[in-house]
C-alpha cells in the first residue's frame, strides 16, 4: 500500500467518535458495501478476512473496495 494511502487509513483510525467517521465518510459518494467494510474495519475493528468471511467476500474484493475508498477520501483530503 503507497503512503498516501497509509496515511488515510491513519487519518480513519484516529478519527475519536463514529459521528465524526461519518462526516469525513459521508461526504463521497461510496457503495453501502464500502459503507458497511468502513464501518466493519475503522468503527468495530474487524481485519480484512473477518470482513471478508461477515459479509461474504474475498479478501482481495474487501481491499479492491477499501483502495477505492481511500483514492475518494484522499481527493476529499485534498481540498
């Protein structure tokens, strides 16, 4: 994973309530299935296989979505 891809996953894991998660989250415009592994790996912790066996995915589908997420709130970041 690139760095600027490292540094949203740390900017999500230090986000301190949920609300707050869901501003920074509910300003692009995501999937409810990138919403629900959002919310399974930065608000309940989960790993990517957990979420991958909870929602019934594969692991490189659950980090396919999670890199797409990242690439949109990066251009969120960025303005």
């Amino acid at each position: 994973m690139d760095k600027t891809y490292q540094q949203i996953r740390q900017t999500l894991d230090d986000v301190p309530t949920k609300s707050e998660f869901w501003d920074i989250v509910g300003k692009i415009k995501l999937t409810s299935r990138q919403m629900e592994i959002l919310e399974l790996r930065f608000i309940d912790g989960l790993l990517l296989y957990e979420i991958g066996d909870k929602m019934g995915l594969s692991t490189k589908t659950v980090e396919r979505d999670l890199r797409d997420c990242y690439r949109k709130i990066k251009k969120i970041l960025e303005k």
